[in-house]
C-alpha cells in the first residue's frame, strides 16, 4: 500500500475563537498539482500552513509521505525539510546576498560544502533566470525578482513537494507571468504543488486538480477542467461568477 | 586664561590623558561584556519557558531599577565587606567594572530585545521553512538583523559608559575624573583640571558623535 504524499486527516484551527479551518481534510498524490482557491478568509492560507508545519491544528492530523507532522516528535523538522515553501512576501534574508541566501540551509542543514551549495545554487539560479542577480542583495531586485530568487532558494534543498502561499498576489502584475512562469515549469517537470492563488488563468491551465474552500470548509474538490466548467455546488458557481470578468 | 595655559605641562596632561585612556578602556570592556550579557538576556526575555522569561526579567528590573552608583558601591565596597570572612581578596575597581557590566548588559537586554522583536516575522518563518535550528536562525538571519537597527544606539551606548565610568572615581579606580581630581588637590584649584577634563569628555563625545552619523548613514545604504 502506498501512503499519500500528503494527507490531511479532518483538520481544524482556530484562532482567538475564530475558525479558520474547520473539519477539513484532503488526499494529494505525488505529481499532482493542486490549487487552493476561494475567497479572502476562507482559510486557504491557514490550510496550506497547517500542511507545512507553521501552524498546528487543534484537532486531527497532517501525514506527509505517511509520518504524521507532529511539532513534538524529533522528526518534525526533517519531514517539514521535504517540503519548499514560497511566501506571499519572498521572506529573503535582507542581510545576504542571493548566493547566499540560497545556499545557507544547504550548508548550515544539510551539510554541503560551500562549493556544492554554490553549484546547486547555480543550477536553480539557472532555472529561474536570475545568474546574473546572485551578488545582488534582495533590496535592488524587483518583486517579482525576489519571489523567483524565494523559489529557487526552496529548491535548493530540493524537497519532494513545493507549497505556494499567494506567491503572486504581493506583485505587480507585470511581474506575475515570469513567476507563473517559472512554477508552471516545474511543474511540468513532475514536482507536486500545492498552491493557494488568486490567479484563475493559472489555476485553470497549469493545476489538474482544485479544491475550493469557504468559511474554512472545504466545499468543492474536483479536477481542473470540471471545476472550472461545470462546478458541482452552488457556492462554487457563484464564486466563479464573480472572479471571472 | 594664563593659569589655565600654566597648567598644561607636559607631566599634567599625561596624567591627565593616562585617566582618559583608563576611561575609554573601561568603556570599551563594559560595552563589550554588556552586549554579551544583553544577547543572553535578551534571548531569556524573548523565550517561551515561564522560568527563563522571568529570570531575564529580574536582572532587568534589578539593574535597570537602581542607580548605577549604588550598584558599583554594593559589589565594590558591601560584597567585599560582606565576604571578608572567607578571607579573599577584591580589587575593587575590577568588581566596579563587573557592577558597570551587569548594568550596561541590563540595558543591552531591552534595546536587543526591541531589535530583535522588530525584525519581521516573515524572516523566523522563512528559517522555520528551509530547516534552520533555532540558534541557526538567531546567529545567520535575526541577529544580523536586528543588529543593523540598534548599532546607532550602541554607539551612543558607548559614549554614556565613559562617562559614567566616572562614577569608579568613588572607589578609587584610575580614570579621567580621578586624574583632575588629584591633579586639582596637588596645586592651586580644581576649577581648571576639571575643565580640562570636561574637554577632553567633549572630544570624545564629537568623535563618536561622528562615528555614529558615519554609521547611520552605512548602514542606511543597504536598507
């Protein structure tokens, strides 16, 4: 039997009384890529960090690879190890250069040399486009620059799965096809993906599969092509009445 | 003007500049050990554990609510006191400057704290997320970082130390106050002595008002 890569097992958190993910729980398989949609507050955000080990639910479980992510067990940072996470807000490390930005946890964590973080670095640098950034310091680069340098700092450490919190929603949107960009190919070269957008086109050409959430419940979890084209329930139509122009 | 003049002989300005070297060295320890002792407090008052919160709390409200003066005199001259049973020997200006230590270090605790709070929560996270250790996150991304932010101020820091390095007078240590105080007992009067003295704090002073602006301004560039 084949665990999962990721499970999340009714899941719910709150906040100071306020629920933010409510009884939630969803299957992903290696290779997939799932996008969480919904409106603002609906607990996307919340979901994908419960996943990621930087927010702890009340109740129920997160499996990755069939370990439960438990802040407790001495494992808790090495599961989290096998997931890169990109933030709305990149989160670079404003005292260091890109270089080094990318390879300080491959040294510091993962204990390669300066010589093959560096090689490493290179090559992801490579991927996003941004070589000839890598002795800039994340305060001259544009943001869209920036969530490109976050996403190859990710993969640096090259984890199994890569999760995006609103990765486009802080940019301008010139700036967002170069990071839809670089996440679509990654996605075709086979990483799971898990990202919660605002970003319908994206969603609807890249993800095989979406989950649509409200008031912290997951309401609808279907493939791309049907939920864009013919969404089961109601709230789903509704929402895509609206965002759709 | 003339006595003032007079009394710059070669053997009075020594003396007086050998008390200003001691009252920089004093300063320099005393900055140095307290920004030791104010990541370590720091840290305590920023942790999670109840115990270490309050431990760091006590040592900021122990000397950061009592005089300097008094704190110099209770390790100096009470604990001595107190300890002479034992049979022990102190040499009081080094227990003044532990005293000045405990106290730079407890102010050092709160403007650490503030830098470190200050820095965004998005940079922990973005550690948390790429595996770095707690310590890992401190020394590579939040101690740099909140560093940037207060190092004006420990410049500033700096300068209040020499001065208050003065203070040591009161136990019989060598420094800047000590040298005109003497030098105003041996001749004539202590007004000019102690206005030489006071010049030569306000040199310092300018220098390091200086340095500082030359750093807010480094600094400022990679923001």
């Amino acid at each position: 039997m084949t665990n999962s890569m990721i499970k999340v097992d009714h899941i719910t958190k709150t906040f100071n009384g306020f629920t933010a993910v409510n009884d939630a729980s969803l299957e992903i398989e290696k290779g997939e890529i799932v996008c969480l949609i919904g409106p603002s507050g609906s607990g996307k955000s919340t979901l994908i960090r419960c996943i990621n080990g930087l927010e702890h639910p009340e109740t129920g479980k997160v499996y990755i690879d069939g370990e439960e992510l438990d802040p407790k067990s001495g494992n808790f940072a090495q599961i989290r190890r096998k997931m890169g996470f990109v933030f709305q807000h990149f989160n670079l490390f404003p005292n260091m250069t890109v270089l080094e930005n990318l390879t300080l946890a491959p040294v510091k964590v993962l204990g390669k040399s300066q010589q093959e973080a560096e090689d490493v670095a290179m090559k992801y640098l490579q991927v996003v486009g941004l070589v000839e950034k890598k002795d800039e310091y994340p305060n001259k680069l544009s943001g869209g620059q920036k969530q490109r340098v976050a996403i190859a700092r990710a993969l640096c450490l090259e984890p199994e799965m890569m999760l995006f919190d609103e990765p486009t929603s802080a940019l301008d949107p010139e700036m967002v096809l170069d990071v839809l960009n670089v996440m679509k190919e990654l996605a075709n070269e086979g990483m799971t993906m898990i990202v919660v957008t605002h970003e319908m086109g994206f969603a609807k050409t890249v993800a095989n599969r979406v989950v649509f959430l409200e008031d912290g419940k997951i309401v609808e979890d279907t493939d791309a092509k049907t939920f864009y084209e013919n969404p089961e329930s109601d709230r789903a139509k509704d929402f895509l009445s609206k965002v759709m122009y | 003007m003339n006595a003032f003049i007079e009394f710059l002989t070669l053997d009075n300005l020594t003396y007086m500049l050998f008390g200003l070297v001691w009252s920089v060295i004093y300063g320099v320890i005393v900055v140095l050990v307290g920004t030791i002792l104010g990541i370590i407090g720091a840290a305590l008052k920023i942790s999670k554990h109840k115990v270490l919160q309050s431990i760091g709390g006590l040592y900021t409200t122990v000397f950061i609510g009592t005089p300097m003066m008094l704190q110099i005199l209770f390790f100096a001259v009470a604990l001595p006191q107190a300890l002479s049973f034992t049979g022990m020997r102190f040499e009081p200006t080094t227990l003044g400057v532990v005293a000045m230590c405990l106290n730079a270090g407890a102010y050092q605790t709160e403007l650490i704290r503030s830098g470190i709070l200050g820095v965004d929560k998005g940079q922990w996270e973005a550690t948390e997320t790429l595996g770095l250790s707690y310590f890992q996150a401190m020394r590579y991304v939040i101690l740099p970082q909140a560093f940037k932010r207060i190092i004006p101020p420990l410049i500033s820091e700096f300068m209040t130390l020499i001065k208050d390095s003065s203070l040591l007078y009161n136990i019989g240590a060598i420094e800047l106050t000590a040298s005109a105080s003497v030098l105003g007992s041996r001749s004539a009067g202590i007004m000019i002595p102690y206005l030489d003295a006071g010049i030569m704090y306000i040199v310092i002073y300018l220098i390091l008002s200086r340095v500082e602006k030359m750093a807010e301004r480094r600094l400022a560039v990679s923001d």
